[in-house]
C-alpha cells in the first residue's frame, strides 16, 4: 500500500454504481481491483461495465483476496457488522456504509474489533468532504453570524411505498429503521461535524400513515457540548417533499439544504448572501480522497466510526419512545 491502494467492494449495488464506485477508480492513489456480489451474474456484469479486474459472489473469497487492501462495505446495515468484523479479521482496512450498522450496540462492536485489529475504519458520511458543506463550516469558524445559538431541521416526504413491494430502506430487519434512519442520519452527522457532537437528544417516533412497520415521523430536541440547541422534524407521510437547515447565530443566520442543490444563504443585518457549490459528478469521491490519502500517510479521513457512533446514538435516543 505504499503508493495505491487496492479496494475491493463488498455490495456492488445501485449505490456503487455512481455514487461511490468511480470514486476509487478516480481517486488519486487508489485502484478498484475487484467486486462482489451475491448474484454472481451481477457482480459480472458490474465488473465489465466499469472495467474491474475480478468478481465473487463471495464476500469472504473477495476480502481474502491478497490483491485487495482495503474493503468497502456497500451492502444494507443488516449486513455491516458481519462483513466489517470479516474485514477485520483479515487485517483490512474498511470502509462502511451508513447508516454505519442496525443500531449504536452494533456500531461499537465494529469499533472495536477494528482496534483490536489494528485497522481503520471510516464511514460514508460523505456530506463532510463536500465543498458545499465545508463553505458552511468556514462561514461558521469566521463567525459569519456570530456565536452560534440553535439549529432546526425539518424534512417532509411523500408517501410513495407500495404496501405489497417495500423497499428495504423501510424495513426494520433489514436497514434498522426507515426513512430516517438512512436520510437523518446524513443531517445528524452533518450538524455534530458543523456545531460538534450532541450531548444530550431526546425524542418521540411514530407511524402515521401505517404503510409500513418502520416510523414514519420522528421529531427531538438535542443540545450540543458547545450548549447550541437543536430541534428536528422529519416526516415522511406529509403532503409534499421539501427538506432545510437553519443555524442561527446572535449576528446572522446560514440556510442550507442536506440533500438539495439550493445556494446556501446567508442573512445578516447587512443583507443576503448566497453561495452555489455543485457536488462532483460522483458524490463520494472527495471522501474517498481523504480515506486513500490517510491509508498512504498523507491526512485525515473526517469521517471515522467513533464519529459515527455519536450519529448513531442519537438517532437511537431520537427514536427510543414511540407514541
């Protein structure tokens, strides 16, 4: 691993497709060398589209394979645990999809069997390596709007499941929760990478619209050590779609979306500012960068399990009282 690292993915899915898997193609120092997949005419026809070396429909042949250094994880959070502790037990550096495993519990066992290992691991919580997201932390650290005071978050969703065919993001067994768990988590982890970690969450889920076993709506409060308070909704049976931040400050206030292309604006007693940053054509890849580049001894992956693990016991405590 002196000069490239070797990646091998585990759940060479749809989210591999552009989101993640040209990132290590295109990375500086980094080489996709081989994919897998349980359907082994899948991980075939995967492997010839985006010119990749070897196939398995074996988890377990890929991450023992000697030409593989580090693994990525793509697979549903049922599975994260399973193929992280394979990966380090082989002695691999891995790299977890998120929401990082079923719940907090199982997060911390991947830490530390990592350490125990000796190996890193990271998380695709890619949103920190953004340009988009890393100007909002700027405006922050030269106190664009002053001390920071509160954050609120409200996410809305149609519902557009078909009872007979769920998806798996909302079943239980397979992804831990449902829309929240894979959408708020993105906006949890942004915020603990833009205000810090929370201290301290308590919150109410719920299932309004009875089409599926997962909640549906889920509101908190949080408070973060710096003593920033928070609030969030997220409904996703709710008559349109639409999803925004507000961190208000005593001289200003920044406005930005998690998921959508909207400037980020910001609003002080001197009027309105907006900032348009496009993502990559491959959303992934600036994360991939820090990941690659800490691996060759170059830098530092932002994003790690043990910050994960803070975004996880939120959306644990966001989600412990169900009405």
């Amino acid at each position: 691993m002196e000069n490239t690292i070797r990646w091998g993915i585990v759940g060479c899915g749809n989210v591999t497709e552009v989101k993640s898997g040209p990132g290590f193609q295109q990375a500086a120092g980094s080489e996709l060398v081989a994919v897998m997949r349980r359907n082994g005419e899948l991980a075939e026809d995967y492997a010839r589209r985006h010119r990749v070396g070897r196939w398995y429909d074996d988890a377990d042949r890929l991450i023992g394979d000697p030409q593989v250094d580090a693994v990525y994880v793509a697979t549903p959070p049922a599975s994260h645990k399973e193929y992280v502790l394979a990966a380090a037990g082989a002695g691999k550096p891995v790299y977890v999809e998120k929401p990082m495993a079923m719940n907090a519990g199982e997060c911390e066992e991947m830490i530390e069997a990592c350490r125990k290992a000796g190996v890193p691991l990271f998380v695709a919580y890619y949103r920190r390596a953004l340009p988009r997201f890393l100007k909002v932390k700027q405006l922050l650290s030269m106190g664009a709007i002053g001390e920071v005071r509160f954050v609120t978050t409200v996410h809305t969703k149609k519902l557009t499941e078909d009872p007979g065919s769920l998806p798996w993001r909302v079943r239980p067994e397979i992804s831990g929760g449902g829309h929240f768990f894979d959408l708020a988590s993105h906006t949890l982890d942004l915020l603990d990478f833009l205000l810090g970690p929370i201290r301290d969450a308590a919150g109410r889920a719920g299932n309004q619209g009875k089409a599926y076993e997962a909640e549906d709506v889920v509101s908190g409060t949080y408070v973060f050590e710096s003593g920033v308070q928070g609030t969030g909704v997220w409904c996703f049976t709710a008559y349109q779609g639409g999803e925004m931040n507000e961190i208000v400050g005593s001289q200003g206030k920044l406005t930005f979306s998690t998921f959508g292309s909207e400037p980020i604006r910001l609003t002080t007693a001197d009027g309105i500012g907006d900032y348009s940053l496009e993502h990559p054509e491959h959303i992934q890849q600036p994360l991939i960068q820090t990941i690659v580049d800490e691996l060759l001894g170059k830098g530092r992956c932002p994003s790690t399990g043990e910050s994960a693990l803070r975004t996880a016991k939120v959306m644990d405590e966001l989600v412990k009282i169900r009405s």
